[in-house]
C-alpha cells in the first residue's frame, strides 16, 4: 500500500522541527525529498519555483516596513509615543499598564512587528513598571500581549505576506486591521483595569490638558508616518511599496537629522539588521513556495477541505474548526511560515464557504497572534521575559486575563465580518 504524500510531508516536518533545523530548511528540505520521490515531477522545479515566489514585487513593502520599525525603534522615537500614551491613559486605574498597551498600539502603526514592538516597549515600560510596584511576570505578561497589535494593525507584515499569498489587496487589509486592532486594543485595556482593581496597582497621574498637549507636539512628527501609509494606500496616491519606501525615508530623516537620536554609524547597524531579517524572510518564502507548490501539485488542499466539511457542512461549526486550527499552529509555528504554508491549503476551504478573502486575512493574523503566545514558539513572550529576566514559567499565569481578551476579540471578529469588512467598503468601495 503506498504511502499518502501528504502524510509524508506532514512527518517531515515534525522530524525535522524536533531535531531543531530552521524552519527555512524545514520547509524546503520537506518539499525537496517529496519531489526527488516523485519520479513525475522534474528536479529542475526545485530552483524554479523558490525564485519565483520571492521575486514578487510586493514583498519589497516587507523590506521597507521592517527598515521603518528597526529605525524608530534605535532612534527611541517610541519614547514620545509613551509620553503622549501616558497623558492620555495615564489616569486610569492600573495606569502605567493602559500607558503600555496604548504605546504598542501606537508603536504598531509604525513597526509592523511584534518583536520590534516588544523589544521597544519593553525596555522602557517593564522596568518602569516594575519600578511603581508592579510584578515583573505582569510588566512581561502585559508588554507581550499588546505587542500582537502589531501584526493586525497597518503596517502590518503579516497582512503583506497574507495578501502576496491570497492575492489580496494590501490596501484592503490593512484597511480591515484597523478597527480589529482598536477592539483588542479596548479589551487589552479592560483586562489590565480589572487586574488592577484586584492587585490594587494605582493610577500613574491624575488628567491634565496641558501634559496632554505638551505630549502631543511630541508625539505628532512620529504620528505622521502611519498617516502617511494609511492616506497614501487607501486614497490611491501610491502602493504599499511606494509607501514603504517614503516612510522609511521619513524615519530616517526624523531620527538622524530632527531628533538627532541616531548616528549615521548606528543608521548602517540598524539597516544592517532590517536587511539581514529580510534575507531571513526571502528565504522562508522562497522555500515554503516550493512546499506549497507541491501540496498543491498533490491535491492536499482539496483533500483537506473535503475532510473537513465530511465532518459537517454547517458554516459556524467549520468555521470554528478552522479558527482551532490556526490558534494550534501558532503554537508551533511562527507567523510568517504559518501564512505562507498554511493559507495556500485553507484558502479554496475559505472560498468555498463564501468567507471574504480580507475577512479570512484578518481571522488568520488575529489566530496566529494569539497562538505565538504561548510555547513553544513564543518569541514575543520570550524576549519580554528577557527584558524582565524572568522564567517563561513565570509569566504565563500573569498572561489568562490578557488572552481571555484576545480571544473574545477573535470570536467577535469571526462571528460579525463587518467588523474588519466596514472599513475597506467604506473606504475602497
């Protein structure tokens, strides 16, 4: 009896993931051996196909936008956008908390990156925090979290390599990540008061316009990068690589010559940084288009998509077996992979039931990001717990209230589309 390639692939992957390859030679190594198995396919496709899949225009905006993030966030530009955060929240209940959580949702309009929004926020707010009496495992637990903002909201590189997979429109998407983000934003903040208000942390400050104002003029210079992205996409005037491109000059400009907090030596590390993570990320598209190429050439897809709906044929109960499976995998694997390997074989099941493909975008990014925080992935969570030193073990119990959050984002997302659909039919309609 032959064996299922799929099954084989499947098995692949998990050897090579528990013996610790990279998950670029994960991919394409899994992809690699089922060709040279395959007496019908010919070997040459393995160079094809992996330059074709990177070579694709649009994953440029991927470039730009990380050279966007890793520039703010060496120029401590994220420093302002606390400030204005602080006056704005600042005198809620659990304040330093909501001043976090807002920061990253600011900070996220101009990153697009998780890790460069913990690793911003977090080396500022976590030993503040832990300064005015709150713990180290909530300070991490709260940095963590938030950080998933960046990979709803526009820039987000999620939403890029989402829309180069579904031939989506970037415009669209990020339009949809727009008010998704400010729904985990409100919950995030809920969760943080009602903790607050059960370990008895304070508030930072009391109100104050004038501290409003004075933060502000702070904060408006950097505030202009995500304007300039948002305006330029959804009104047409350039695409998203355009508009790459003309933030990531803007950032340049703003921390080498106004603010002065980047040298032109510590401007070739950071470039040096955003260009090494970008390899990174061409390598891994590179190789999860061959894998993809062959689950698709093996009919996996349809056969996923039928064993699927063999288990029921009703929407809800499919679309929650797809949210679990996504929510899974996030575990294991990090986001970029997870879109690039596994939309190509959930988007014919997505298409079959008539979900929107930018609905199906943001269900898929808002998974994942809940997914990535908890082990054994984690990367997020890990660098916050750096920051703190503190042991993975340590935060997790602070984290429940947090995910609690998130996941009620995720279902009121899944369960009312208009939520991520009003935006870009208002807008691009």
């Amino acid at each position: 009896m032959p064996i299922d390639p799929g099954f084989m692939v499947l098995i692949t992957i998990v050897v090579l993931l528990v013996i610790g390859l990279p998950i670029a030679f994960v991919l394409g190594l899994s992809a690699t051996v089922m060709i040279f198995l395959d007496p019908g396919i010919m070997p040459l496709i393995i160079g094809v196909i992996p330059f074709a899949g990177a070579r694709n225009y649009l994953l440029v905006a991927g470039f730009l936008f990380l050279v966007v993030g890793e520039v703010m966030n060496q120029g401590k530009i994220a420093t302002k956008l606390m400030d204005f955060a602080g006056s704005l929240v600042g005198h809620f209940r659990g304040g330093l908390a909501q001043v976090n959580i807002v920061t990253s949702l600011l900070f996220s309009n101009i990153s697009g990156s998780a890790t460069a929004d913990a690793a911003a926020i977090g080396s500022m707010m976590i030993p503040e925090m832990v300064k005015q009496g709150y713990s180290k495992a909530y300070s991490a637990a709260v940095t963590a979290t938030s950080a998933t903002m960046s990979i709803i909201v526009p820039p987000s590189l999620n939403l890029i390599l989402y829309a180069f997979v579904a031939e989506t429109s970037v415009a669209a998407l990020f339009a949809a990540g727009i008010l998704p983000g400010f729904l985990v934003c409100a919950l995030l903040m809920f969760a943080a008061y009602l903790q607050a208000v059960k370990r008895g942390y304070p508030t930072q400050h009391t109100f104050s316009l004038k501290r409003l104002f004075a933060t502000a003029k702070g904060a408006i210079l950097p505030m202009t990068i995500p304007v300039v992205i948002l305006v330029g996409i959804l009104g047409g005037v350039f695409t998203a690589t355009e508009s790459g491109a003309i933030a990531a000059l803007w950032a340049i400009i703003m921390s080498t010559l106004i603010y002065r907090t980047l040298d032109w030596r510590a401007l070739l590390v950071t470039l040096k940084t955003a260009v090494s993570r970008s390899a990174m990320l061409m390598f891994i598209i590179a190789t999860s288009t061959l894998l993809g190429w062959y689950l698709s050439y093996e009919g996996i897809p349809v056969r996923i998509a039928q064993g699927i709906t063999s288990i029921s044929d009703n929407y809800w109960v499919i679309l929650v077996l797809i949210n679990t499976f996504f929510l899974l995998a996030g575990t294991v694997i990090h986001g970029t992979p997870a879109i690039l390997m596994l939309v190509p074989i959930f988007l014919p099941l997505a298409d079959q039931l008539g979900i929107d493909r930018v609905h199906f975008g943001l269900l898929v990014t808002i998974n994942l990001g809940i997914g990535q925080q908890t082990p054994p992935v984690a990367s997020v969570v890990l660098m916050t717990c750096a920051i703190a030193r503190i042991r993975i073990s340590e935060i997790l119990p602070s984290m429940g209230w947090f995910l609690l959050a998130m996941l009620i984002a995720l279902i009121l997302v899944s369960a009312f589309p208009i939520i991520s659909l009003f935006l870009p039919q208002l807008l691009l309609s």
